[in-house]
C-alpha cells in the first residue's frame, strides 16, 4: 500500500493568480481534490514543491502524511 500525503493550503484571495496557477497544476498531476484547500497524492515531491511555491508568495502551505487508524 502506497502512503498517502495532503497538501493544505491558505492562499488569499488578493494572490488569486497564484491561487489559479496551483489548482492548474494539481489538476494536471490529478491530484485528488479533498475539500478547496485540501489535496491529496502518493507524490509527495510535487506536493511539497507546491507548498513551497505557495510559501514563497506569502500564503500558508504544509503537507501531511496520511495514516488509516481504522
């Protein structure tokens, strides 16, 4: 069983580009959408990448390791 990561994400809305320019990409890789903000993937680089291009431009990204408990 592959692990599983989640990128959660605050970008406001006056850095809407940047906003548009991750949805894109997380779109493209066929990231699994979980809630808005909340995505989830087995590619934890490009995950972190993302959170990386996020912080850079000012809003708030971090990524989580995934456990089932049940």
């Amino acid at each position: 069983m592959k692990k599983k990561f989640m990128l959660i994400f605050d970008i406001p809305r006056k850095l809407n580009t940047l906003r548009n320019r991750v949805h894109r990409r997380l779109v493209k890789f066929n990231v699994e959408k979980v809630q808005d903000s909340v995505w989830a993937s087995n590619d934890v680089n490009l995950l972190l990448d993302t959170a990386k291009e996020i912080k850079k431009e000012g809003a708030s990204a971090q990524v989580f390791r995934t456990e089932k408990v049940i």
